[in-house]
C-alpha cells in the first residue's frame, strides 16, 4: 500500500512538508475513536437513564465546570457545546421547564445572561459526573489529554 499522507494544514505543525502514515498510525487512530467511541455511547446511554439528553447533562456540565465561576453565560455555553447560541437558548429553555437550571441578568452587564444550576440539575450532574468519572478512570491510559492529569498516567496529580 503506498503511504498516505496528512495535508500540512491538518498536521498542526509548521513544517510545509506532508507527513507519512504508516500501519501503526492507523491501527493507533482507530483505535482512539474506537475508545472515544465507547465512552460517548456511555455517555449517550448514562445520560438518557437519568432522564436527560446528553446535550442536557453537557449543558449542566458546562455551567459547573465553567472556570472561576458558578454559572456560564449563553455564549460560554455556545463555544463549549460546540453550537450556535440560539440554539443554547432553546437548550436552556428545555433545561429551565426541567427545573435544572435558572436564567439571571449579569448585574455588571445587562447583555450577559448568566445559566445557573438548580438543585435538581446538580443532583443529576453530581450522578452523571461519578459514572463519568469511573468510566474514565477505566480508560486510563487510553486517552492523554493535556491538563487532565486525574486520568493520566497515574493521576498522581489528582487533588
């Protein structure tokens, strides 16, 4: 088979010259989505048992998780989810007739809307984030994202 190469664009490094796949790229490739695969249908799967969709539990995530702060505005959310900000806004509007989460004006900028959790929505998160965390931890070794040392290697860094 002759080598495949990755255009210079997608490669991430600035070297104009392309870059061989070999078997092992592949095989390596593979199976990174393979396993990504298998922990976003658990996911899918863990998400839908608890009553949410997962754009639900990511909306949910996002505001916990959104650094510095306890809520996230529409535009944080949008940029996290991957999506355009109103179609966050019909997400929080289903999240809100959920009970999961409350709308707030910024009282610094009345443009911002703040997301907040509500009791119900962290509850749920609080379940979805344990399985998640578990699932993760059973992946060990298998994903190597930078700054999540809690799932690499041996998470000696875990605080």
């Amino acid at each position: 088979m002759p080598p495949v190469f990755l255009p210079a664009q997608m490669t991430r490094r600035t070297t104009a010259a392309p870059i061989p796949l070999d078997k092992r790229d592949f095989e390596a490739l593979s199976d990174f989505r393979y396993q990504l695969r298998r922990f976003l249908r658990f996911s899918e799967d863990a998400a839908r048992e608890e009553g949410l969709t997962v754009q639900q539990y990511l909306l949910l995530l996002h505001v916990r998780g959104c650094p510095g702060k306890d809520w996230a505005s529409i535009g944080e959310l949008a940029e996290r989810l991957q999506a355009k900000p109103h179609g966050v806004v019909a997400l929080v509007n289903r999240c809100e007739e959920a009970g999961l989460v409350r709308r707030q004006v910024n009282a610094g900028d009345r443009r911002i809307v703040e997301v907040h959790l509500l009791p119900a929505g962290e509850r749920s998160l609080a379940r979805l984030a344990m399985l998640h965390r578990v699932e993760l931890e059973s992946l060990q070794g298998t994903f190597r994202v930078a700054r999540i040392t809690a799932f690499n290697d041996d998470g000696a860094e875990r605080g």
